[in-house]
C-alpha cells in the first residue's frame, strides 16, 4: 500500500464521491441540452415525466468509472480482500438482506415514522417517477447497488482504511453513503444500512457479498412498491414482523459462522 500524505489521503477518498454528483450533474445537462434542441419544451415536460430515464445514462458512466477505480483498489488492499464467495455465503446473504427490507418496512409502518419526516414520501415517489416495472428493476433494483457498492465500500470505505482504523472508515464511509441519498429520512435509514453492508463486506472479505445483499434489499422495495401500486393493497406489516426478525437474526448469525478459509 503506497504511503501518501494526509490531504493526498484525503483527496484520494473524497474525489469518487464529488464524481458521484458530478457525473448526474453533467449527464443531465449534455441530455437535457440535447433533447430541448431538438424538441423543444416538449422535451422538457418529457423529462418532468420520465425522471429515472436520466439515471440510464449516468449509470453507465459510473459503472466505467467506479469498476477499474475498484480493481486498481483491491489489489492494493489485500488485508481488506480475497475472500472467496460460497454457496452458503450468498444463500444466507440473500435470506438477511431480503429479512431487513420486510423488518425495517413493518417498523416503518408500524411506527409511522416516516411522518415525521416532511417531504420524504414525496421524495420517494420522485425517485419512482416515469419509471415501469423493468426499468425501475434494471435501474434501483440492479444498476443502483453495483454502483453504490463499488463507490462506497470498494473504493471509499478502502481508501479511508489507509489513513484511519477500521470501525472509522466503516463509520465515515456509511454517514457519507446515508448523506448522499439527500432526503432527512432516507439519510438516517441509508446511514444504518451502509454499516449492515460494510459488515457483511468485512466480514466476507469480498465485495460480490454487499452488492448482492444490496441488490436484494434494493429489488425487494421495487417488487413490494410495484405491487402495493398497482393492486392498491398493502402488505401487513404485523404478519411480516415476526418473520423478518426470525430470517434476519438467523442469517446475519449463519453468515457470522462461516469460516473464511471455506468461503
């Protein structure tokens, strides 16, 4: 691992995460540019309708970004990486992480918190708009997690590791994860599940675990979401409740169990 002075350190961490914000900013612009030139106001109220449609075209640029960034980090922390994936490993991966989406949404509902958060359902419903099932599973359900998985614990949570002890970086690189999701809720909610994937991702010793993880977490909301929108049912959140806790305390216990020298 080279050696690096503090704001190099610093710069080497923060960069990816201001790449974040600033490949949506210029995608958006170059897109936007484009359509209204040609299509006018038209274009623009498309846009109003179809907001996911501009996340296709920065995922892309993320993902050709953040993949070689993740490679190149690997192999300069091998301490952190190497761990190799197992069958029971992504089985009891899939069982937590789809046990925390059902837990954490019966306590949400339950508790109603989200109530005391104005703007949030708003927020979400923002984050939906214009977007059918297969591009809200493409996008959310898949593109999202790989993306904020390579950045925030490949990259991020990695760098930090160089300059600062372990439980810092894993600390530092969730609050920056929950920060970047903007809405006061979904900060607090993204903050805790950033900890659950870096645990999983040091444990296992191998990043496949927490994209996986997260894409479950991730295709769980947007089939649920789906469901209760286009039945306009809910899911009871009282029969969940039991279950999830039962599926999510055995898994991250089953996970915790298993030898890394076996994975």
């Amino acid at each position: 691992m080279t050696a690096y002075s503090k704001p190099r350190h610093i710069w080497r961490a923060l960069w990816p995460v201001l790449a974040f914000f600033g490949i949506q900013i210029i995608g958006g612009v170059i897109l936007l540019t484009g359509l209204v030139a040609h299509h006018g106001d038209e274009a623009l109220y498309w846009l109003a309708e179809n907001s996911m449609f501009l996340s296709t075209f920065t995922a892309a640029a993320m993902i050709a970004l953040y993949l070689p960034l993740w490679q190149g980090t690997k192999e300069s922390h091998p301490t952190l990486n190497g761990g190799k994936v197992s069958k029971k490993s992504i089985v009891f991966t899939v069982g937590l992480f789809l046990g925390l989406n059902l837990l954490l949404s019966s306590i949400m509902e339950l508790t109603r918190v989200v109530e005391f958060f104005p703007g949030t359902i708003e927020h979400h419903e923002a984050l939906f708009a214009g977007g059918g099932l297969i591009l809200r599973i493409v996008m959310i359900g898949f593109l999202a997690g790989i993306i904020e998985e390579l950045l925030f614990r490949g990259v991020l949570l990695n760098r930090l590791t160089e300059w600062m002890p372990t439980w810092a970086a894993v600390l530092i690189s969730s609050i920056v994860f929950g920060l970047v999701h903007m809405d006061p809720f979904q900060i607090l909610y993204a903050t805790f599940m950033g900890l659950i994937f870096a645990w999983s991702y040091i444990r296992t010793k191998n990043l496949w675990i927490p994209i996986v993880g997260h894409v479950v977490f991730n295709m769980t909301s947007v089939l649920l979401g789906y469901y209760m929108e286009v039945t306009g049912t809910e899911i009871s959140s009282v029969i969940l409740l039991i279950p999830s806790v039962i599926l999510t305390v055995a898994c991250m216990v089953l996970i915790q169990k298993i030898p890394l020298k076996d994975e």
